[in-house]
C-alpha cells in the first residue's frame, strides 16, 4: 500500500488548466481499484491518496500519466506501507 503526495510547486497557477484532465485521471484510478482516497493537503498543500493493489513500478507509472505531475504542477513523494494491523473495517488492507 501507498500514500502518494502531489505537492504543489511554483508552476500552481497553471492548475486550474489542467484540473478537468487531473480529475479524470483521479477517477481512472478509483474505477481500476487501486485509489481508495483522495484529498487535498491542507491548507491548500497539493493533494494525498491512499492506494493499494499495485506495485510501486506500476504506480509510478500511472502517476507519470497524470496531467499535474507531467506538466509539472506537483511534485511526487511515494511512502510504502506495509500493514500489520488495522481496524475491522480495513482488514481487506492487512496481508
């Protein structure tokens, strides 16, 4: 499982360009299973999403596809977890 965060750099004032293109690739994500949350850093950061059923290769990837990060409005940082205990309601996320 990932945390994927997206923080926004100097090239921020583009975003409003490329937000209907990001929000379609955010929705690719959630419709292939692999994104489970999305939201923005606070205050006004950039953005995080939880993902899982991937490896990092392929996400990578995938993030690469993203018209944000391509067009250099965000900048990436990628942290792994491996899961070893979670609340009954997440459990499908522990190994």
């Amino acid at each position: 499982m990932f945390i994927v965060q997206l923080k926004f750099t100097e090239a921020r004032a583009r975003a409003p360009q490329f937000m209907e293109a990001h929000n379609a690739w955010l929705k690719r994500g959630f419709d292939d299973g692999i994104f489970l949350l999305a939201g923005s850093l606070q205050p006004r950061l950039g953005g995080a999403i939880l993902v899982h059923g991937v490896s990092l290769d392929a996400l990578q990837q995938r993030l690469g596809d993203d018209p944000f990060v391509a067009e250099g409005i965000v900048s990436t940082e990628v942290m792994e977890i491996d899961p070893g205990r979670a609340d009954e309601r997440l459990r499908f996320l522990v190994a």
